[in-house]
C-alpha cells in the first residue's frame, strides 16, 4: 500500500485544532506532511452575526498560518446546531474532503460532553470506515480539547484514556502562538482554554511519557504498515 504522508484534523469549531492537536500539526510539517483542517462548527449559535463570523475565521486563518497548515476548509455550522444536519449530507461532504486529500492519518475529536463534538466524532467515525477511500488511511485516532473533554461524569460517559503520546517539545511554542490568535475564545482566566493550563496540560502529558511536552491521543484504529512519526 502506497502510504501518503498527509494529515488530516476534523474540528468541530475553530480553536479546537490547536487545543487539541496544534503541536502534532506543526510537527507534521517539519517531517514531510501535508496537512489540512476542516473546520465543520463555528463558534456562534445561529443566527451567526457575519462580523464575529468574519472575525473567528479570521483567527483561525492566522493560526493555521503558524502551524503551515496547507489547507483550511470551513463549513460553517453554527454551534449546536451539527447534530440538527442532514447526517447523510454532512457525512458525504466530510467523506469528500477526506477522498480529495487522502490522509494518512485522521485526527477526529473525543466524543465528549459538547454535543458538537459528539456530533462530529460520529460523523468522522463513518466516513473513515476503512472501505473505499477510507482503506487508505493509515490512523485514526482522537484528540482531548480542554476543557469539555474532562467536563464528562466519570465511568457513566466515556472518560478519555490516551493511549498515543506525541512529543511536541520542537513545536510547543507554535502551538501557543497559534492559540494566542484567538482572542475571541481565549481565557483571560487560568481556565482550561488559557495559554498557561494548555502549556501546563502539554508538560504533565510529557511528563508521563519522558517528553519536555507531548500531546495525547485514543488509537481507534491503526495499519501497522504506517510508520507514523
């Protein structure tokens, strides 16, 4: 099998890619990857006012920008609203952008507390079926995005357990600095989504695993013949 050296992350919202996977992103690229994003929410309920609109995708261009992301894709959905989609036209556009890229590996978000993120991990889910298009891709795994990813009740919904750590000590500073674009959704707080617990967040999951900092991820499911990083 012809393994292409191409990276895909699914997001739910803008800011989403960098929280959970900006560090392997930027990473990527310093290996040979291409990478894409595609956005499917924003971050606004309906009605979307078109200047705040404008704005978070603005933010989300800039911080792509750090991570030389090659391509950026964006739905558009307001927030709250995936899950009220026609899932098999959303299914089938996201089955489209993964058959015009073809990844390698696909990063889709854990199915946690947000309804959004639970939406879009069970839309990734079958459009990565491993037939078709999707018989190409190598890994598929999930990614934490704090804070709506440890706001789930323990053992009654599923509690993310990483089993994939990646070190991202040479890129953690462009993970931050793409986090840093979004002033929309930063936290001025020492919350879950500030600069400071997301550095934190990247040393403690290194520290478990012998990195300076790492990002973690669930395998759902992996070809041995990809080489990874």
């Amino acid at each position: 099998m012809n393994i292409k050296k191409r990276i895909l992350a699914i997001v739910p919202h803008p800011d989403d890619e960098v929280l959970g996977a900006g560090g392997i992103l930027a990473k990527s690229k310093l290996l040979g990857y291409k990478t894409k994003v595609l956005t499917i929410g924003t971050n606004f309920v309906s009605p979307i006012i078109k200047k705040k609109l404008n704005d978070s995708l603005n933010e989300a261009k800039k911080a792509h920008k750090i991570l030389k992301v090659d391509k950026s894709i964006f739905f558009n959905i307001p927030a709250l609203t995936v899950h009220k989609q026609p899932i098999e036209v959303l299914a089938n556009k996201i089955y489209e952008e993964i058959k015009n890229f073809e990844p390698s590996i696909v990063l889709i978000p854990f199915p946690d507390r947000h309804q959004d993120h639970k939406a879009v991990f069970d839309l990734s889910m079958t459009a990565t079926r491993p037939k078709g298009v999707g018989k190409q891709i190598s890994l598929v795994a999930c990614y934490e995005v704090p804070s709506s990813t440890y706001f789930s009740a323990p053992k009654i919904e599923p509690n993310f357990y990483p089993n994939w750590n990646v070190d991202i000590s040479s890129t953690i500073k462009k993970k931050i600095n793409a986090l840093k674009q979004y002033k929309s959704t930063l936290s001025k707080n020492e919350f879950a989504r500030s600069t400071k617990a997301i550095n934190s967040l990247a040393s403690f999951r290194g520290s478990q695993v012998g990195f300076d900092y790492a990002e973690c991820f669930y395998i759902i499911r992996m070809q041995s013949k990809n080489t990874l990083f």
